[in-house]
C-alpha cells in the first residue's frame, strides 16, 4: 500500500449526472490543499464539522459553486484531516475539480483506500472495515441488518472474548515452560479441558450461524429444472411476474439458462431456467443441458417441474432418483394442473409434490409460500451475531482445529510446548479475523474489492 500521509481523493457518489456530487478527500494536506482553490473563509481556520459555502477556482477559471465540510483529525471518519466538497453532478465538472485537486499534489484514491485508512488509524477493527462494504451492497432487510451489528462491533467483541480466555491460559502454560524441568502445572489441565470444551462449542455456534449468513448475504441460487416442456420458463415468468424467457409449446425451447432475482420474506433468490434435460442429438441443446447440470450441482435449492399432462407416474419416479441423487434440497412441482392425467394427479399428491398451474397467477402464491416454509430463516435482530463472511468462517474453522488438536493432546498427556504451539495458532486465526494479526496481502485483497470514494 502507498504512504498513508499523502492527501487522496475520490469522488463518493455514483458517476454520471445527479443534481449533485460529493468528493471526498483525507490525509493532512487536505484541508489546507482544499483551502488553495478555495475563494470564501480561510478553511485552514474553521472548526470541524463546519460547513463554508464559496468557489473553486484554478488561476484561470472558476470550477463551481460549492459547499465545502471541513473535518480535524481524530474526529472524522479516516481520523484525518478530511474534506467533502458538494458540488453540483456534471460528470465534467467533477473531473475539473478532481484534476485541480491532483495538480496541488494530491492523488486518486485506491478502492476503499479511506475505509483501510480509518482501519489502519485504529477506528474499528478488521471485521468492521469489511461489515462496512456489505451494508453499502445490502439489498435486503436481514443483510443490512447484519452488516449493521457487525459494523457496530458485535461480532468483533465475541471473537475479542475468545482472544482473552485464550491468551490468559496461553500465558500460564508459557510460564510453566519458563520453569523448564521444575514440575509445576500453573495452568489446571481440568479447567483448561473445561474452557476449549466451552470455547469449541461456542466456535461451532458462530460456523454454524454461516449457513444462515451466507443465504442473507449471498442470496439462494434456486434452479428450476425439469424436462423440456414442463413449463419451466412460464414457472419463471409467473415468478418474476415478467416476461423474462421465451415460452412456446416447442420442446427445447431454452437453451441457455436464464437467470433473476427476487426477495422473498427478506431472503434473496436467484432463479436460474434452465434448458429442459433429454436425449438430444442437436449439439447446441446438448450444450445447453451440460449447462443445466452445471447450475444443478451448484444450486441450493431445485425447484423440479413435472408435465403432469404429459408423462406417467414411472417416468417421475425414476427422474426423481436422478435429483435425489444430487443431495440438494428440491421442491417437487407438478405443473399443468388443468390439464393433468389422473394417475399422474395421485402420484404428484402422494410424493408431496406441489401441484400447480404455473400459468395461473394462483400458482405464485402458493410456490412462493411453499418456498418459504421450507427455507424459512430467522430474522435477523439487533444484537445477533451472524458470521456472513466467508473469510471468517474459514478463520473460525481453522480455530477450532488448532483447539480441538489442543484438546487431544490434553487427553494424551502432551507436553506444554505442542500445547502452547495449537493455542499460539489458535490465537493467530481469531487475530485474523479482527485484524489484531494482518499481512499487507490480506488488506489489499479485503478493500480491493470495496468501490473508489469508500
Ligand atoms: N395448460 C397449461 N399449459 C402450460 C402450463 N404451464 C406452461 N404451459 C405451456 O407449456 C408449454 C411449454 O412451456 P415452457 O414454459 O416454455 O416450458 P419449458 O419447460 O420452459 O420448456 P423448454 O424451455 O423447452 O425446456 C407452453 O406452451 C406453455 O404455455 C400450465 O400450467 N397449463
Ligand atoms: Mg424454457
């Protein structure tokens, strides 16, 4: 990463026309710098927090009319010296004031190069650096809500505890290799036993709780799959209630998947159509259903469409051992309700399967409810500690490794050394995850992927 004391800048609202824009600056310079093309009060003299209306002008034009916020160090959110500036949302004048900016030295911000800033100036730790993108992406109620208590430290204080309880039984048993071959036990194995027990039940907790993390950050990619005809497209369309894939009563008529999404009960679903799954001796529809198999090993939930009009209770039976095969959970969906042969009718309704018209409005609603029993998740409320985070739950579970190979090597009698050692590692993962323990590598990877101006 590039010095932390030079001035950047960025623009932090979106790009293209508004009524107005904000740039954003931070570093030490940057009022002072601010305070050059400014014409109005002296800025280097203003209390923070403060807002001053004037010109930016270069020697040879005036830029713009603007409001310019002021922000000391230690009070802003970098803990810079910072500045915004609101000026009107012309793309062009936003890229004259950027370039005043750069020929008084300062430069462009890296993406979430002010977010690292604020991190690395000791504001908040790691996990709340990172809770600070996922609320700027949060498309749901439950993902925001998420973001919010992680953000507000939630999370981060339940992994500080764990460091603590740790470190404390570290720093005994490092004591006791300080006394070499004296034979004192500072730390009591039976309580030692009690803590990771207590320690590596609570880690599986907060690695469970991912599962219900990753589906409020990630959304749940549903596939619909079927044979071709079954009403698969229609099945989308009356989802997404919009003419999202072409619908004709020719078989095979997808052939790439087609995908969308949609909330429902504050979970996002990704619904991916999918080309209709038969023998086939046309090479394009053979691709496209190499494709379905694709998104069928990786979905989270299969919605399969049976042609209740036009297939026979065997032919189900057998289709179904093919999905089960899969080991995802599905949703069996008799379609074509109104025109539905009758021992396929009795199948579809002893197998469970939800029997629909999927190009009746009714259907919609009953799936959709269907869908929603079935993967129904909590709400998230304040207060909640939900990891959604993929990085931490790999921290978490590389934790409760290292703690669980400490406590077998209680359980044989190992020696305080190879203790000390999975206890160390034990503490270096949690640290990982705060931030306590950080390579140059990893934060560049984590706010790389926030936007410019964050
Ligand atoms: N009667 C009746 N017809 C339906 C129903 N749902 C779909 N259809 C008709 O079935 C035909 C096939 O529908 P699609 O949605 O294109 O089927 P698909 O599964 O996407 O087919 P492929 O893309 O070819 O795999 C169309 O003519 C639809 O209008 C239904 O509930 N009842
Ligand atoms: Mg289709």
């Amino acid at each position: 990463m590039t010095p932390r004391e030079d001035t950047i800048i960025a623009l932090a609202t979106p790009q293209g026309t508004s009524a107005l824009a904000i740039i954003r600056l931070s570093g030490n310079d940057s009022i002072h710098l601010t305070a050059k093309l400014f014409r109005g009060k002296d800025l280097t003299q203003q209390k923070t927090h403060t807002v001053h209306w004037g010109t930016l002008q270069t020697p040879s034009k005036v830029l713009d009319e603007v409001l310019v916020t002021v922000f000391h160090e230690g009070r802003s959110f970098t803990r810079e010296n910072s500045v915004e500036i609101s000026c009107h949302g012309s793309p062009l004048i936003v890229k004259e004031i950027i370039q005043a900016f750069l020929h008084q030295g300062a430069r462009l911000a890296q993406p979430g190069e002010f977010t690292q800033r604020a991190f690395l100036n000791g504001r908040f730790d790691l996990a709340q650096a990172e809770a600070v993108a996922d609320l700027i992406h949060a498309e749901t109620d439950n993902a925001r809500q998420a973001a919010l208590n992680q953000m507000r430290g939630g999370f981060s204080k339940e992994i500080q505890r764990l460091r603590e309880e740790l470190i404390h039984f570290a720093s005994l048993i490092e004591l006791e290799l300080d006394f070499g071959e004296e034979d004192v036990e500072f730390a009591k194995r039976s309580d030692l036993r009690q803590l990771m027990e207590q320690l590596l039940g609570y880690l599986e907790r907060l690695i469970r709780s991912f599962q219900q993390g990753r589906v409020i950050k990630d959304g749940i990619p549903t596939v619909i799959a079927g044979k071709p005809n079954a009403g698969k497209s229609t099945l989308l369309n009356a989802l997404l209630n919009e003419e999202r894939a072409i619908v004709s009563d020719i078989p095979g008529t997808t052939r790439d998947a087609i995908e969308d999404e949609m909330t429902l009960g504050g979970i996002r679903f990704r619904f991916i159509d999918t080309a209709g799954l038969r023998e086939t001796t046309d090479a394009i529809e053979a691709m496209g259903i190499e494709r379905t198999h694709t998104h069928l090993r990786k979905a989270s939930l299969i919605l399969y469409v049976f042609d209740l009009s036009n297939t026979t209770p065997a032919a189900m039976e057998a289709e179904e051992a093919q999905v089960k095969k899969l080991n995802i959970p599905y949703l069996k969906i008799g379609n074509k309700a109104d025109k539905a042969l009758a021992d396929n009718l009795t199948w579809a309704q002893a197998h469970e399967a939800l029997v629909i018209s999927a190009s009746h409005p009714a259907a919609v609603d009953m799936l959709q409810k269907t869908i929603l029993a079935r993967f129904a998740l909590p709400d998230v409320k304040p207060g909640d500690v939900v990891v959604t985070n993929v990085r931490h739950v790999q921290q978490l579970q590389e934790t409760s490794e290292a703690l669980t190979r400490a406590l077998r090597g209680l359980d044989t009698g190992t020696t305080g050394d190879l203790l000390a050692m999975d206890i160390r590692q034990a503490l270096y993962h949690l640290g990982e995850i705060t931030g306590t323990i950080t390579t140059d590598d990893l934060l560049d990877n984590i706010f790389s992927k926030f936007c410019i101006g964050k």
